[in-house]
C-alpha cells in the first residue's frame, strides 16, 4: 500500500470515527478479539473484493455510473462529508437546508444568477433541484473564508420581496408609473 493511499484510508477512518463515534470502534475492537469473528470478517472483505473487482471502474476505483447521492442525518448530500471543516460544514449545512426550504435564492433565476456572480457551479442547470447540489458540492470544495464571503452575498427570499416592496414604494411616491405611461 502506498504512503497516499496510507493516508486516504487515515481520513476515511477519522470520517468514520467521526460518524459513529469512538464507542463503535472500541465495540469493533472487542468483536475482533474473537477468532471466529475474524473469518467472518475476511468473508466479508473478500466478498467485498470480489464485488469491486466485477463492478465496471475507472482505475481510480470511481464507479463509471454514479447513483444521486442520498442525504445524510443533517440533510447534506454525502459530497459533503469531504468537508474537513466543522464551520465550513455547518455554514454548508445551513445554506443547503435554507437553498431546500426556498429562504434563500427561491428561483432559479436567482440560483443562476448567484452562481454565475460567484464563479460557482450550478449556472447552467435546467432545474433549481439540479443546481443546487453542484453548487453545495463546489463550494464545499473551497476555503472556509471564501465560502463564508460567498454565502453572505446570498438574498434570502425575504430580503428580495423587501427590496421589490420599497421599489414599489419609490415608484408609488416618485410618481414613475405615470410618466412611464405617459
């Protein structure tokens, strides 16, 4: 094994400690103690084997035909869980659920807009469900002081509709809907 992969294999541990907490490794660590425990554990490692290697792969071990990602317990698409941050994360995890629930960027226009502003991805999507993903997945991708920049030029659906109410009112008072017409 190489020293990257030595250390590929560190992180996704520490990402597993992380997700099921350091009670389910000491628990791992008690059943290991056991021999016959062990061969069934082989058998599953080389079931595991054997399935990879019929599975169609790239060499890097990518399968060729990836399946939509499913959501984790905090609502983020499983790209996220890259993220080495703890703040980056939560920042990511706040503006997913905010992009879900339509508080933030409601439309698509506004998604488009906010990704092409930004130099993220997600601008050419057909749909605001497609975009969304791509957009969480290439910031996730990014340093935490510029995700924080970027997310802080997002509008909240509420800011919009407050912005287009005083607009409104600049005309009502500016009396710029009757020279228009006129």
């Amino acid at each position: 094994m190489s020293e990257i992969s030595s250390f590929a294999l560190l992180e996704d541990l520490a990402r597993l400690v992380r997700k099921h907490g350091p009670a389910a490794f000491s628990d791992l660590s008690a059943i290991l103690r056991n021999p016959k425990k062990i061969e069934e554990l082989v058998s599953v490692l080389e079931a595991g084997a054997s399935a990879g290697r019929r599975a169609k792969t790239y060499k890097s071990g990518v399968p060729l035909r990836r399946r939509r990602a499913p959501s984790t317990a905090l609502g983020l698409p499983d790209s996220l869980a890259a993220t080495t941050d703890p703040e980056t994360e939560g920042l990511l995890s706040r503006f997913y659920e905010d992009l879900l629930a339509r508080r933030v960027l409601p439309t698509l226009p506004e998604l488009r807009e906010f990704a092409s502003d930004n130099g993220l991805k997600g601008a050419k999507a057909e749909s605001r469900g497609k975009a969304i993903g791509p957009l969480i997945r290439d910031l996730s991708l990014r340093p935490k002081d510029q995700v924080a920049s970027i997310l802080g030029r997002a509008r909240s659906a509420k800011s919009a509709k407050d912005d287009r109410s005083l607009e409104r009112w600049a005309d009502v008072i500016l009396d710029r809907n009757r020279s228009r017409g006129a």
